[in-house]
C-alpha cells in the first residue's frame, strides 16, 4: 500500500478511459500494470429519426462519474487525491462518424457503428479504390452523407470518432492512433498514414468536388504507437475532474 501511494503521490499512474456500446469505464493502473482503481457507468443508445446516437452530454456526464467513481476509490484505499496522471488512454467503439462545424458545433447526432445505412456508399468506396469499406467507417459514413444531400456537409471542418472526440476535448489536438484511424479511412502500410492515392481519389469523385472542404484537413491527423499526441489541458482537466483536483 505505501509503494501504491508514493506512486499516486508522484503521478506515476496511467488512466484507461473506455467508452463501450453498454458501459464506460476509467481503470488506473501503476507503472508495473497493476489495476488499483476503477470506476463505471452504465449507459445505453437511443434511437433517434431512424439512427443509433448517444448525446455527447451522456459521454461526459459518464466520464466524470466514472472518474469520480476511481479517484473516490483511490482516496478511500490510499488516502491520496488523485492530482497528476502520467498518461492517458482513451478506447472507444470502433469507428462511426462525429462531424463538427468551424465552430466545433456538432452538425448531426453522433452516428455510431451500429448504424446499417451506408450500404450504398460503402459499395461505392470499395469500388473506387479497390479496397473493401465496411458500412462502419467513418469515410462511408461522410460519403452516404454526401449521397443523401444532406445539409450539413457543406459546413463540415473536421469529422473523427468517438475516440478521437473525447481525445481532442482532453488534449485539444485532433489526431488518432493508427489503430483507430484505420478504421476511419484505409492506411498505407508504408507510411503509417492514410493512403494518399485513395484520398485524391476521394477528392476527385464527382459528388465530393462540389465542396470547398479538403478531405487531407477534415480526417484526424494518424500518429503512431509512441509519438506525442497531446497533453491534457486545463479546460480538458475541468472535464475529467470536477472537483478540479
């Protein structure tokens, strides 16, 4: 217990945040992999005009009582407040599709990886670049958009994942793990990155040409297992911690 708290003391700890389609979770563990806190919150999908969503203010309302939940246990079992965290991770369901305006006003509910509705695109993707697209990535998701003519992809600035959503509130840096951006658009083996052949072919389809957005500025930046993708900020601490610890 003393070796547990000098590590909480010094921040020698990392927090796992994991957004799954039932439950969200924040688990602490020490350097040496040990769990030592953990916390929960149970939410569920709505559906909503004939999509799967989740509201952005259940993610942070279940993050910050899933927090609250393992700093509570960790001044309970070892008599520390939680201030200093070495390193974050977030997990969350794969791919779906978070479409933000300049402002950073969300433009359409969150459409999550349940949603069967870009059958058409998908098909058209995979067509185009020789690749298969699966219905839940988020490129299919922005593609059928398009094919909808839905109003809100002319204001489009930036589209990410669950993931990658809550990482740019904490951090305020929009990036994703190569992971999970392989599941947003298809990555070049040789690079680490998006494939730039299949992102000029997406520039060049026809219905994408129309619009003043540039697909290379809308999609999270790819960093690899190891780089720096951030640090948590003061505003993206406030959203974390409410107690402001």
């Amino acid at each position: 217990l003393v070796e547990i708290s000098k590590e909480i003391e010094n921040g020698n700890v990392s927090l796992g945040i994991e957004l799954g389609s039932t439950r969200i979770k924040a688990v602490l563990i020490t350097s040496d992999y040990k769990t030592i806190a953990s916390g929960s919150f149970v939410w569920e999908n709505q559906f909503k005009d004939q999509i799967w969503t989740y509201s952005l203010d259940t993610v942070w309302q279940g993050i910050q009582a899933s927090y609250s939940q393992m700093a509570a246990e960790v001044h309970s079992k070892y008599r520390q407040s939680l201030t200093s965290i070495k390193s974050i991770g977030i997990s969350a369901m794969m791919h779906g599709y978070l479409a933000f305006s300049k402002n950073n006003d969300l433009l359409v509910p969150f459409r999550t990886w349940r949603n069967n509705i870009t059958e058409e695109s998908a098909a058209k993707l995979t067509e185009a670049f020789s690749f298969n697209i699966p219905q839940r990535w988020t490129i299919a998701h922005l593609y059928q958009a398009i094919l909808n003519g839905e109003e809100h992809v002319k204001d489009i600035d930036f589209v990410t994942t669950l993931a990658g959503y809550v990482h740019w509130k904490l951090s305020g840096e929009k990036v994703l793990g190569v992971g999970d951006a392989s599941g947003v658009f298809p990555i070049d083996e040789k690079t680490g990155y998006y494939s730039k052949s299949m992102l000029k072919t997406f520039a060049e389809l026809e219905d994408v040409k129309q619009f003043d957005w540039d697909i290379n500025q809308v999609l999270p930046d790819v960093k690899s297992a190891g780089e720096k993708a951030g640090e948590l900020t003061a505003k993206g601490a406030s959203l974390l911690d409410v107690t402001g610890n």
